[in-house]
C-alpha cells in the first residue's frame, strides 16, 4: 500500500473536509506567505501604497496576518477571532439581528441545517452567530468548489469549518463518486462526530428571490445510507440526518444590484459570463453592505414519514417559506411593480421605511429597475403561492 493509499484509508475525506486543529500552524504560515492574498489585501487596505511600492504593501499585509493571528492554535481560536469581527459588522451593516426557533432544538444534537440562499457568506455565517449567541457549537459549512479557485480563499474557507462540494467533476462517473463521497462525509458529521452542518437548499442563490429546494439535494443526503441498505427508505434516511430548515430573511440585499444585472442578462440573451473576480466581490460585498434587519428562523426536524425526493423538498419549501420574515421592502417593491395588490400588507410601513427604500430605489438604473424590484417583490408571491 502507497503513502497515499494509508493516509485516504485513516482520512477518507481529507481532500474535502474542513482543516482539523493538527493542520491549523501549517495554514496559516502559508497565508502569511501567499502572494495573491497579500496583493488582495493591500489592493483593499492601501490602495495606493501597493501601486506605488508593492513589496512594502506586501510585507506589511504579511505582518497584519501574524498579528491578527497571534494564539490561534486551533480552528475554535481562529473562529472566536471570527466572532469578534462578526460582532463589528453586525453594528456596523444590520440594523437589527433576531432569532426564532432555536430553542426548540436540542442544544446536544448535532443537525442537517438546509437553508434558503441569498448571500455566499452571511447565509451560513448569520447561522454560526446564532449558534454562538446560544452558545452552542458553529456549524461546517458546504461551499461548492467553483469558490475556491484560489488556494488562499480554499485555506481561509476551511479554517472557517468549510467542506468542499463538487461541482467541477467530469463525467457522469467522477460526479457519482464525488457525490458518494460528500454523502458519506455529511453523514459521519451528523451521526459519527455529531457536528452540525449548513448547506443551501439548492446549488447557487435565488438571485431572483425565488426559495426552492433542488430534490437533487436530498438524493444526494441519502445516498450513503442508501448504499449501506438498499432497502433504506428515503424519509428514513433523511430523518436520521436530522435535517432542519433554516429561513435567512434580509431587509436589503447588499448584492441587488449585482443580481439585478445578472437577471436582465438571462432575460436578454439567455446567457450570463460572471468576471474572474465577481464571486469574491459578492462575498465582499454581501459582508460589508448594508442589510438593514436580518430574520434567521429554525424549522423543526423533518419526519421519517416523508415518501422520496420530492416530497422531502416540498416539506423543506413549506418550512421555508412559512419562516421567511417579509419586511416593508418587500411590500414596497410589489406595490411599485403595480401587481397582486390584494397581498400587500402596508399597515406596518412607516414613512422612515418609505423613505429609505425610495432612497436605496434612487440609486437603480432605470434600466435595471424591473430586475431590482422584482428580487425583493417574488418573496411576498411565493409565500402566497404565487411563484411557479
């Protein structure tokens, strides 16, 4: 048996699963070293700095690293750093931050968390400060692999109890292996180390404030103990995941206009090239943007009782959407697009939430209006069963 061949056998999920305590020194002394994330760094810090004397702007982001990471010795430690900068950005971005129905939940359990998928970054991250608050474990995080093109954004991403979901495989066998294989890992989270997990209902985010799950999701969950017992049924396997659905309501979304842009692209020709840089800058964005209030609400453990795929995804939709909060901007973007007026409820409205959204609707080219509003109105008509 090759060195590989050992190290696949005691960590057969080593490639995609989140680094563990042991790996955390050697991470981060090859952060504090990685070119591409000095340079993201300065470009960001000092600008001009890194224009006029790069290698200078290269050393000090170096030097910030080791500072900010002073004691971390352990993945808690670096996300307790985390936490701290969390906290900032709360003051700073959201106006206000509440929680429903996890309380209900078992603090010892560990849970199969699927929510809706507005922001790349925040979904799971306003789910960690939750559990933190509660003072409960954070969860890891399902992330596809289209996000982590850059080894620093992998490194950072799996410090931060990140896993790796496949999405760049060839061919209909390396898919099925890789999905195998994610399965298995997420089920020896829930059941053998009882760690919680998040993962969206559906690859990518509802840019078009549609929330649906993908049956596809839960084939792929089931797929581990389905391979053990062929005779498992699909509600059976999902129960023993016990799979939560999470509702993340946002006031404003930081990356609407962004969304806007990307719609009328589709609608136009069908088709939609991001940037090279275009996701990072979502998660930029989606971090440090105004989100004005935030709604994360906990559904309760799905049944065992739930017939296949499809069924299973319709139960995640139902609690979904009965959790997803609609505040005054929702209302007030189907009131400008002028339809179902008998499903807006304005006798919360009040004229500082008018103004603020006519101020944010200032800001939309005219061109993109359409887009923007239709983003924030579509979760008002899902709710109502509007959406098809």
């Amino acid at each position: 048996m090759t060195e590989t061949q050992d190290t696949t056998a005691a960590d057969p999920w080593a490639d995609i699963r989140p680094y563990q305590d042991d790996e955390v020194a050697e991470v981060l002394e090859r952060l504090v070293h990685d070119g591409e994330l000095l340079d993201a760094l300065t470009r960001y810090r000092l600008p001009r700095l890194a224009r006029v004397m790069p290698r200078l702007s290269r050393i000090l982001a170096s030097f910030a690293i080791r500072r900010e990471t002073r004691g971390v010795a352990s993945v808690y430690d670096f996300q307790m750093r985390i936490a701290s900068y969390m906290q900032r950005m709360l003051r700073n971005s959201t106006d206000d931050f509440r929680v429903e129905g996890l309380e209900q939940l078992d603090p010892n359990s560990a849970y199969l968390f699927i929510g809706n998928h507005r922001d790349i970054s925040m979904d799971p991250a306003f789910v960690n400060y939750a559990l933190y608050l509660a003072g409960r474990d954070t969860v890891r995080i399902a992330i596809g692999d289209n996000l982590l093109k850059k080894p620093y954004v992998n490194d950072l991403m799996r410090l931060n109890k990140s896993f790796i979901v496949p999405r760049s495989a060839r061919g209909k066998r390396a898919m099925l292996a890789a999905y195998q294989k994610l399965s298995a890992y997420i089920r020896h989270s829930i059941l053998g180390d009882n760690h919680s997990i998040w993962m969206a209902q559906r690859e990518g985010r509802a840019k078009d404030g549609i929330d649906r799950t993908d049956p596809a999701i839960i084939k792929m969950l089931t797929m581990a103990r389905r391979g053990e017992d062929r005779r498992a049924a699909i509600g059976e396997a999902v129960a023993e995941l016990r799979l939560v659905p999470v509702s993340i309501s946002y006031e404003y979304d930081p990356c609407d206009l962004q969304k806007a842009r990307e719609l009328r692209a589709l609608e136009d020709s069908g088709n939609y090239e991001k940037s090279e840089f275009e996701d990072i800058s979502s998660i930029v964005a989606g971090i440090t943007g105004h989100k004005g209030r935030v709604q994360l609400t906990f559904g309760t453990p799905l049944s065992a009782d739930l017939a296949g795929p499809e069924e299973v995804a319709a139960e995640v939709d139902r609690q979904v959407l009965a959790g997803y909060h609609l505040f005054p901007s929702h209302y007030l973007a189907l009131e400008a697009l002028g339809e179902a007026p008998e499903l807006l409820e304005l006798s919360e409205v009040s004229d500082a939430d008018r103004a603020r959204f006519q101020a944010r609707l200032q800001t939309v080219p005219e061109e993109l209006r359409h887009w923007w509003l239709t983003q924030y109105a579509n979760p008002v008509l899902n709710k109502a069963g509007r959406c098809q």
